[in-house]
C-alpha cells in the first residue's frame, strides 16, 4: 500500500488540506487502489482541530476536515511513510536532519517529481490570505497528483509496516 505523509507547522491549515485534496483526487481515479494518506505537524501539539479557515476551505471544494485532528511527527510515525512532502523547505531541513533516514524521502510538495522548489507560506504567521494558499495547495496537489501516483505506486516501500 502506498503511504504518503503531508507535513506543515501545526498541522492544522495546510497539510490536512493537502491530505483530504490528495485523498479526493484518488476517489476520482479509476483505479484508486488502496492508499494511506496522513498529515502531521513539525513542530505543533497533537489532537488539535483543523482551523476554522481550513475547514471553509475544504467545504468550498466539497471536502470534510471536521474530524481532523492534529499528530506531531515522531520517528515511528515518519517510518511508516514512502514519501513524505512538507510546506516549507525549513521543514525539510529540520526532518532531513532530525531523522536522517527518511531523508531521501523528504520533499517539498512543490518540487516532488519536477518543479521549482519554493515554500508554501503559512498564513498564520505571515497574514497570506488563507483562501490563496488553499488554492496553491489544490493547484500543486491537482498538477502533480499522477506522477505522484505513479511513482508512489511503482516504489512504495511499506517503511514499518
């Protein structure tokens, strides 16, 4: 089973968005298989709600993060992921460094399979307009959904599990 771990901040705004696009972007597929599909927080307490923004913000594409809760990032949960993409290249740095060995499984969602690297901001400390990040996040997720599918499907690793 393919396993793929989107990670911001808090894990509140941005990465449960990329989550449940992600997740949408798969029921879609004709053949979706079957995935498994988390987000966690670098640096933010567990078992927190999705944002109010957040949650807008997944309605207005027909999406649910009502249930949502927050996971902070541990070696055991990093373990069990083939693929893990953070917001911002910060992130990166932090989990290539903190846990060395799922650092060739690291990335930005911006720069997985192709693309200039760049970072995702957070509106939360920067003030960006939380309906422009959520269609970055969407716009990144819908131009890169088959080549990650693709190459999630063709070297899933089943890390711990």
């Amino acid at each position: 089973m393919p396993a793929l771990l989107f990670v911001c901040t808090a894990n509140r705004f941005r990465s449960p968005l990329a989550q449940v696009m992600f997740k949408d972007f798969l029921r879609k597929n004709p053949n979706p298989g079957n995935w498994r599909v988390e987000s966690a927080a670098a640096w933010g307490a567990a078992n927190l709600p999705a944002t109010p923004e957040a949650i807008l913000e997944a309605k207005k594409r027909r999406l649910n993060l009502e249930r949502h809760r927050s996971q902070s990032i541990s070696d055991q949960l990093i373990r069990q992921f083939d693929l893990i993409l953070v917001m911002e290249s910060g992130q990166k740095e932090a989990l290539q460094t903190e846990f060395p060995s799922a650092r060739s499984r690291v990335f930005l969602l911006s720069e997985v399979c192709g693309g200039v690297p760049f970072s995702i901001p957070d509106p939360y400390l920067t003030g960006e307009q939380p309906e422009l990040v959520a269609r970055e996040i969407e716009n990144l997720i819908a131009g890169k959904f088959q080549p990650l599918y693709q190459w999630l499907m063709a070297n899933q690793t089943h890390h711990g599990m």
